[in-house]
C-alpha cells in the first residue's frame, strides 16, 4: 500500500487536480496501513503463530509504510527534514541491528519503547494528513495554522521517541551480547 500512498499523495502535485480524491484515497491507505499493524499482531498472538519471520517483516513493513508517508510530508514542506531524517535513520538503524541480531541466533520482537514510538507515529501520520486535507479540501482553513503547529510538535515527539527507542533497542542488545552492562 505504500508505494499507492506516495503516488496518490503526489497526484495532485503533478497534475494540480485530483485533490479531494487524493484525500480520500490517502485516509483510507493510511488507516489500512495502521489497522493492518495493530490487527496483524493482535490475530498472530491470540492464534499463537508468532514466527521470527513475523517478529522482522512487520516491522520492516511498518517502517516502509511510516517512512513513506513522513517522506511525503517532507517533501511538502511541512516536516522539518532534520526531524524526517532523525526517524529514518533511527529505523534503518534497527533494521541493522535487527540483522545483527539473527545472524547471532536472536531474534528481536518489539518493545515497550518501540511501541509507544509507533503511536507517536501514527498521531504524527494523523495530524500530518489532516493538514495536506484541509490544504487540498479547502474545508476548515480557519484550522488550518492549529493542524499544522500539532503536527509539528508530534513530529518533535516522534523524533525524540524514535532516539529513546533507539537507545532502548541498543542497551538491551549489549546486555544480550556483552553482559549486563552495568
């Protein structure tokens, strides 16, 4: 759905028409993509089939789509690139350290940090998508200057989680590989 969003996001850029249509069509991506990632955990636990294939590509998937959707709001101009740049390294870095970890026979699931940084993405996608709605719907402009100081601050709030769920991810690797590290 990813690669969907992007385009439809960018439609109107190109063309300048298909505005309303790219948001409805963008929500709806975005909520699938959300949903997917709550509800695909939820069903794999409750039935007991959580894999260490599941434990790395869900979360490779959730990277690829938040990624997608925070490119297309630095590309737009209103996520500060620092901010983007912050939360993609951060999660190439876990991609990394992911990798790392397998190949010494660990698999890594999620964690507290790195779930309370995928809601702050998700409050981030939302605040980010409402403002390109109300650009591109002209509905609610009054907003408009709130919708885009909230989403700016859940972008700083994104960024600071995904450094503290970084942190998070390499204490508990060096603890798992190089002691306690007290």
């Amino acid at each position: 759905m990813s690669p969907v969003f992007l385009i439809v996001y960018f439609v109107p850029v190109w063309t300048g028409r298909f505005g309303f249509s790219s948001v409805v069509i963008c929500w709806s991506l975005f909520i699938l993509m959300e949903l997917s990632d709550l509800f695909d955990g939820m069903a794999a636990r409750a039935a007991n089939q959580v894999s260490d294939l599941g434990k790395v590509f869900d979360p490779f998937a959730d990277v690829v789509s938040r990624l997608t959707y925070f490119l297309c709001f630095a590309v737009s101009g209103f996520m500060p690139v620092l901010v983007f740049a912050i939360i993609m390294y951060r999660e190439l870095g876990i991609l990394f350290i992911r990798m790392l970890a397998v190949k010494k026979g660990f698999v890594m699931g999620a964690r507290a940090g790195g779930k309370l940084k995928a809601w702050s993405y998700a409050f981030s996608g939302i605040s980010g998508l409402l403002y390109v709605s109300i650009l591109r719907t002209g509905l609610f402009t009054e907003y408009s200057g709130s919708v885009l100081l909230a989403a700016k601050v859940f972008f700083i709030l994104s960024a600071v989680s995904a450094l503290a769920s970084l942190a998070d991810y390499l204490i508990m690797l060096k603890r798992k590989f190089y002691g306690s590290g007290k």
